[in-house]
C-alpha cells in the first residue's frame, strides 16, 4: 500500500527519486527484487563492468539511452561508475521514476576497483577511485528524497517531499518555435538545453507538420522520440548514408538528433548540404562533445536562430535526480564573473583532497575548466579526483579558481616497449606526445625519457591575454625540473602555436588527420629541461624542419607555419631506416611518405613498383583495393625497393 502511495505521488508531483542499495552482493539481489516488486516498470539495467545478468547493459553502450524513455532503471556501480552513462541514464527517466544504484558498503569504497578508470586514467589495470566514491556517496546521503537501504535495515519507504501537483510545460514554446523557423526561407537553427526539455519532440514536430524532413543522428534508435512525433512523416538517414549521396533529394528541412554527438566536420558538411537545418543536441555534454558543439560550431557556420528550452517535458524541474545529476556532475554553484579591479591572484598547487578540504575551490577549479574547454566532460572529474600521475597548477582568490593548468606525467617506459612503439606495434594507453613521438617521428627514445605533458590550460574570460596564461605555463616548467622535457599537444590555431612558441616550446610534430571533436589537426610541441631532453628537441624539431614541407603540401595545404624551414632533401641514413620500419614492420604510411619521396627524387633511375609510384602522386586509396590490402602492397614493393636503394653513410 505504501509503495503504490508513493508512485501515485511521484507520477502526480511530477518526481523521479534515487534508491540506494548498500551492502553484500546476496542482499543487492534480494533487495533489488522486492523494490522492483513494489514498483513495476521498464527496469532498464546498466553495470560498468559485466556482471552476468542477461538483461544487463554496459555502460560503454550508453549513447544509445538517447531520445529515448524509460519507467526506472538500476545501475550497478559495485564495479565502478562510467558518469557519462550514469547522467545518460538518469535523463532517459520519466515522472514516477526510481533510479536504483547498487553499491557495496561504505567501507569498501576506499578499496574497489573501478573497472572504468582504465578508459580515463591511463593504467592498464582497474585502480581504486576512493576521492570519487567519497564524493559520490556524500552527495547521496546528502541528496533530498533519496532512500539508503543498507543490509541490516528496514526497506525505507517514505513519500517525498511536499510540493504542488505538475503539468507538462513548454508545449506552447515548441509550437512557437517551429512555426517562427518554418517560415524561414533558408537557416541553420540551433536547439539546446539540458535533457528531457522536449528538443527531439520538436524536431518530431517540425518533421510532421513540414514534410518531409531528412532525419539523422548518431544512431536511428536515438532518434526514437523523433520518430514518435513525425508518425508516417518520419524518414532517417545516417549521416555517412547522407554525404555518400551524389546529390539530396529535395527535402524541407535536415533534421539533426544529438548533434553534438556527431565529429564537427561531419556536421558541417551535412549543414551545407542543406539549405535548411534544424540541429537539436544537449547542454551537458554527456556525448563528450557538448562543449565542442556550443563553443566551436559558431565558428565554422553562419547559425540563423538559437533558441533555449527550460522546462522539462518529462518530470518537473530541478526534481531529485536531477538535482543529484547537476551536483555530481559539477554543474551547480557556477561562480559570478570576477570583477578584475579587486583581484590578487596567487599561484597554489592542487591535490585531489581539496574535494574533502577546499571543496568549493576544486569545484571552481572544474567548472573554469568546464567553460574554457570544449573536450571537458564528466570524464576529466573522474582524471581531477582520482587518476594517477596528473595534477595542476591554480591562479586562486579566496574559494575562486580564475587560471588552471592541468598536466600528466610521461614517458619512463623501458626500451623494448619503446621500439615496440617505433614499429608500430605495441599502443599501450597513455604516454600521448612520448609515444607519438615514438610512432610518428622516428624517436622512441621520447618514451624512455621523463617528461611532463600540459593536458589543459583555461584563464577566465575576463583576465585573459593578461599573460596569466603564461605564469601557469611558467610555474609548471619550474616545478618540472626533475624532467627531461615538458610537452604540450593542441588543435592547431595560428594563435594557439603563438601562444606555446612564446612559452618557449618547440614545435615537433603536426598530424596529418583532423581531430573528429575540434575539427583541427593536432600539433605537439615540447619545452627541453634536461641535456637528454635538449638533444631530443633538437633533433625532433629538425625532424620536422626537414618533413614539413612534403608533408605539408600531401596532407595540410592550408596551415601555414612562420618556422625554420631545413630543406635538406637528400635521402640519409635515417631515411634508409625509416624505409625499413613501413616495409617490415607496421610503420604508417604518413609517417614514412617523405623518406619515400626522397628515395623517389635522389635515385630516379629505380624503377619503383606502381603502386608506390601511385601513393606519390596521390594520398586518395585506389577504388580497386582495401585499405589493408592496399598497406599490404605497398610495404611489399618497398621491401623490393630496399634491394636496390644503396645504404647512405
């Protein structure tokens, strides 16, 4: 009788609420049973880490939870908390929702392995995470409405919190919305906001009332809430089926579905195809790209409209589990812009107790990281709490962080593993720029080396280009004496390799691929400390100086670089080697292209295999092969070509 009280009252209150059970795995199951007897529903199951239910679903698999509803739900964090897919999860649920997370007891915590640190924290092996979990379970005991059921107690069943009844709002703003854009002759229209505020129902809307409209996403089953709304109007296309068209049909409006989800210049190429689309994405970035989408889509595109929707269509505003959702993930207490008149900032080194002692302060340290940074996500506050060989450096005042910068140790890996690297054979995690340097630049002695890697660098908006950017960089350098070097990798920007060139640092290496997330290419440079690490920027940064330009006409005509230019051509020794490694070992073609070129241009008279005299004229793969097949071929005319290539001195 209680239990049907109390979903009556959530359903009618518009609530959803968190149960928690606490104890030994034979008490979770039997607890767990009787919950779900008292309160029927869809009972979607989501665990971390496998645990054997047949209905389970691992988080990793979160992303296809969106646009999509569900009548309660369990996750099981007894092997860890994948916090993407948690928040996920919890926006997927409607009014009258429990969410039940199962956790061993509290004792545990400080001892349980986390199976998703190894996505997050670069180890090889689950590590314990007991700065989260302190965190995790202090926000619990202290969310409102929430019920603790702990082994050896009575199930809590209480009603929540007094409130008055609730309706469904903001119907009459989506209406409005789709009429004002309908009338449009030609846009790109942007919808935001948090979840469960109805953007996929009006995409839905807009798609049944102006047929017809192309819909995408990541996924078609995301793209469920949509396909309710749009009924026989509802026509999906992914997006690599949309731009593998010669030609698009002539269609009303491009629909998008969690947009944020999908690489920026994918995106763009879908919008410019149509004279007229509607994107529709989050706010909270559980995709992993929300910030990218907000903060680097203005850039690339002309956006007509941008409208915000608030009210949730799904449960009523800032009810528990949303409130729980928001503090856990950061997104509460954001600080007031800082009057820069008053300001006396001092530098301070961050440790991850700060969330126990200073928690206002490694809060405020997150959340400027947050807002600066279009990568930041949930995930980066699992790295801040727990993760190994990472730290930060912090521009303070008072409880405020206004400049961080964050940095991760490298490198020290014994030599075996490193040549492993150099021939393409081992990608162990971690190590960014040490291993790069090793697979990409011919210098696997990055990896044995000590080196510290910049990872993040945020000032507030209204102190930048004050050279506070500069103190942080400075102050990590200092405090990395013990290092051979300190290196940094960026999205490549004319302003941002300004910035690291005024820093000290040294540019060592651009890729060759655009970043799906940013859209640009990612560059590497380090600052040297000790002899090694001077001889190691010397040569790498001759390296590239010598590559640059084969490499910059094949794969990066449009980055112009004011650096030293080495136009030695000749084909060397290191070359030779080179050669070697793409032909019997598993080198990339990238990498290895200039040492090919200049076999090509310094020994004319050999003939080359046409296939290799093919990927000289053209970085496209022929239609007739694979790409392995096609990797396959050219190592072996390479191998061909070693016989008669005499060896430089």
């Amino acid at each position: 009788m209680q239990a049907r009280l109390i979903a009556e009252q959530m359903r009618r209150k518009g609530l959803r609420r968190i149960c928690v059970i606490s104890g030994s795995e034979s008490f979770r199951t039997a607890a767990l049973r009787e919950w779900q007897d008292d309160f029927p529903g869809d009972w979607l199951r989501v665990t971390t880490a496998g645990t054997g239910h047949t209905d389970e679903v691992l988080a990793q698999r979160a992303r296809q939870f969106l646009g999509q509803e569900w009548l309660h739900a369990i996750y099981d964090a007894t092997q860890g908390i994948h916090l993407e897919a948690l928040a996920a999860l919890a926006g997927t649920l409607v009014a009258g929702s429990w969410l039940v997370v199962l956790m061993p007891i509290p004792s545990a915590l400080d001892s349980l392995l986390d199976h998703d640190s190894q996505r997050w924290a670069e180890c090889e092996q689950p590590i314990a995470t007991p700065i989260f979990y302190h965190h995790f379970w202090q926000q619990l005991e202290q969310a409102a409405d929430t019920l603790i059921w702990r082994e050896g107690e009575i199930k809590p069943l209480r009603l929540a919190q007094p409130t008055t009844d609730w309706q469904p709002q903001g119907a009459a703003q989506q209406r409005a919305i789709v009429a004002e854009i309908a009338a449009l002759p030609t846009a790109t229209c942007i919808v935001t906001a948090p979840r469960g505020r109805g953007k996929s129902a009006l995409g839905g809307m807009l798609a049944a009332q102006y047929p017809p409209c192309l819909i995408t996403g990541p996924a078609k089953i995301s793209t469920a809430v949509i396909a309710n709304f749009a009924g026989d109007h509802y026509y999906f296309q992914s997006p690599d089926s949309i731009l593998g068209q010669a030609a698009s049909p002539d269609w009303q409006w491009l629909i998008v579905d969690e947009a944020a989800s999908l690489p920026l210049p994918q995106l763009q190429a879908l919008v410019e195809r149509f004279p007229r689309c509607l994107l529709l994405t989050t706010t909270e970035g559980y995709e992993g790209t929300g910030q990218g989408f907000l903060l680097k889509l203005g850039a690339l595109l002309a956006i007509t409209r941008h409208y915000r929707l608030h009210e949730p269509q799904r449960y009523r505003a800032c009810d528990p589990l949303e409130t729980f959702i928001e503090k856990i993930l950061g997104q509460h207490n954001l600080p007031q812009a800082p009057n820069t008149d008053e300001l006396s900032l001092h530098l301070r080194t961050y440790h991850p107790h700060d969330w126990h002692v200073e928690p206002r302060l490694a809060l405020s340290t997150f959340q400027l990281l947050q807002a600066a940074h279009y990568r930041t996500t949930p995930t980066d506050l699992r790295r801040m709490m727990d993760a190994p060989h990472t730290g930060y450096c912090q521009l303070v005042a008072g409880e405020s962080c206004y400049g961080a910068l964050g940095w991760v140790d490298e490198g020290q890996q014994s030599g075996e593993l490193a040549q492993a690297v150099w021939r393409g054979e081992r990608r162990p995690r971690g190590n960014l720029v040490a291993q790069s340097l090793a697979a990409h630049s011919r210098f696997p002695q990055a990896m044995t080396l000590a080196s510290r890697r910049i990872s993040r660098i945020a000032i507030s908006e209204p102190l930048r280009r004050a050279g506070l950017g500069r103190r942080l960089v400075t102050a990590v350098i200092d405090e990395s004496q013990d290092k051979d070097f300190v290196s940094v990798s960026f999205g490549f920007t004319p302003d941002l390799w300004q910035f690291w060139r005024r820093c000290g640092f040294q540019l060592v290496r651009i890729g060759t691929q655009r970043e799906a997330s940013s859209g640009c290419i990612a560059a590497m440079a380090i600052y040297p400390i000790s002899q090694a690490g001077q001889q190691l920027c010397q040569l790498a940064a001759r390296h590239f100086q010598r590559d640059w330009p084969l490499q910059q006409a094949r794969y990066s005509p449009d980055i112009t670089l004011a650096c030293p230019i080495n136009a030695d051509n000749r084909f060397s020794a290191d070359d030779y080697d080179e050669l070697i490694g793409f032909a019997q070992a598993h080198r990339p073609l990238s990498v290895s292209y200039p040492a090919l070129w200049r076999a090509s241009h310094n020994h004319p008279h050999l003939a080359l295999g046409s296939s290799l005299q093919y990927s000289l004229r053209q970085s496209q793969l022929p239609e007739t092969y694979s790409h392995k097949q096609w990797l396959a071929q050219l190592r072996r005319e390479t191998a061909i070509l070693l016989t008669l290539l005499p060896k430089p001195h």
